[in-house]
C-alpha cells in the first residue's frame, strides 16, 4: 500500500484560477517540488478523486457551513478505485479558521456496510494496525452514529498533485469537478449524469503545516491570484440539488456568496 500522506493538522487557501494559469502554475511549481507518487506518468498528470459524503437528512453539515458555524466538519468515505481489494477512507474533516484538521481510517471495503448500519468498527476492519487509524476510525463512526449521516453525494474530480519530501508542503489543481446523488452503500467511480462544478476554473489549494512558504507568497503575487471559498460539497449540493437527496430544506441559491466556502 502506498504511502498515507494526509496530514492531521495543515493550513490550505484556495484559490480559482484559469486553466492558462494553472499550465503556468504547472511550470512553476516545478522549482519547488515533485510531483505526487500518484500524478507521475498520469495524463495530464492527474489521479481521479472520489468521495462520498455522509450527511443527515436535512444536510446538517452542508448548512453549518452556509451558516458558517464555527464547530463545523465534513463526514466523507474517499476512495481512488472501486476494485474490491482497494481501501475505502473513512475521514472527518474539520475546520477551525485556516487550518484543517483531518481524522481517516483505511477501511477494507467489504466492512463498509457494517459500519454504516452503525456497528462499533473493529480492528481487523482496517488496512492498517496503527492505532491512531482505530482511534479515528472510531471518533469518525461516533460522528456518523451520533448524527445518524447516511451516503448523500459521490463527488470526483481530477487532481494534479505537488508535494516535498517530508509532506509538509503540498500544492494541487483540481479540475473537472462532477457530483451526483449516492443514497447508498454503493462504491463505484462511473457516474450516470453527474452535475458539474466551478467548470472552466480550476481549484488551486496551496497546503503547508508549519511555516507559510515565502514562495506561496511569491507565488500569489505573480499569478496575481485571490483566495476565495472553493467547497466542493457546498457547490455540488447546490448543483445537484436538496430534493434529490431527500432533504427537506431548499438550498440557497448558488450565486449566494457564502456558497464558496469552506
């Protein structure tokens, strides 16, 4: 299995920026880091990112953050591949300011459904014995039982990916943002008829856990870049629309700005 970079603790800006830019981002990057294990060799040198989100029925989670709620955090079940000897990341994110804070447990796909029907997780559940993935692994299921969150939206896109040789400097570009309703407990990466997100801009997120890169800022300036809100969850809800996911509030209208952030 290939090396876990998530960070539990990191800061990540945003940014949407075009695709001219992102080729000149592209080039310039390359000063300063390597590419991902995952995007070397890749067309356009980009991976596919699935996920899918675990919410309440009335979207508790989405409308913390159109609230802007200061406690509020993302339940999601992230995967690169529906073969059934892949992993299913079970992860909780959460945000408080600027920085993000992430929980993930890698789970063998075949105990997805036992988990979901809200059954304490086992050790023998996960890829990994580490016992910080059981730790997460468990606060994560005690959210998903607590708020009885169930699958609502299968969101992919394809993310080019930078990074340094002790993961604590990363940069990604992530493009052709889709979504579309998932109720189930179903793991696949094909979509019938998914909406599509943030189309032409691509989703800039500068990550780094210590210290701001003086090179960011460099970065910023000659790109002439802005940070924004970019919630993929957030915008592709609003695509998709609340009725199809059986949620009983409408949802705001996509022009709202509140609708970018995180």
């Amino acid at each position: 299995m290939a090396r876990d970079r998530m960070q539990k603790q990191r800061f990540e800006l945003k940014y949407l920026i075009s695709e001219e830019t992102a080729l000149r981002v592209r080039e310039f990057v390359q000063c300063y880091l390597d590419f991902d294990e995952y995007s070397v060799g890749k067309p356009n040198y980009s991976y596919a990112v699935h996920s899918v989100y675990l919410d309440t029925d009335d979207l508790k989670t989405y409308w913390d953050t159109i609230n802007g709620d200061k406690n509020r955090f993302k339940l999601r079940m992230r995967f690169y591949s529906a073969h059934p000897d892949t992993p299913i990341f079970f992860e909780m994110k959460r945000r408080m300011n600027n920085c993000m804070l992430k929980q993930r447990g890698a789970v063998q796909q075949r105990y997805i459904s036992t988990l979901l029907s809200g059954q304490l997780p086992q050790r023998d559940y996960l890829v990994s014995n580490n016992p910080n993935h059981f730790a997460a692994l468990q606060n994560i299921c005690r959210l998903i039982n607590q708020l009885n969150a169930k699958p609502k939206i299968h969101i992919a896109y394809e993310r080019e990916a930078y990074v340094n040789e002790d993961d604590t400097v990363r940069l990604t570009m992530d493009r052709e943002v889709r979504a579309e309703p998932n109720l189930d407990m179903t793991i696949t990466t094909h979509m019938e008829r998914p909406h599509r997100s943030f189309s032409p801009d691509v989703i800039l997120e500068l990550k780094f856990t210590n210290r701001f890169p003086d090179w960011f800022g460099y970065l910023v300036r000659v790109f002439n870049v802005m940070q924004c809100g970019a919630a993929k969850y957030v915008e592709s809800i609003q695509k998709v629309g609340a009725r199809q996911l059986h949620a009983p509030h409408p949802v705001v209208d996509e022009a709202t700005p509140l609708a970018r952030s995180w």
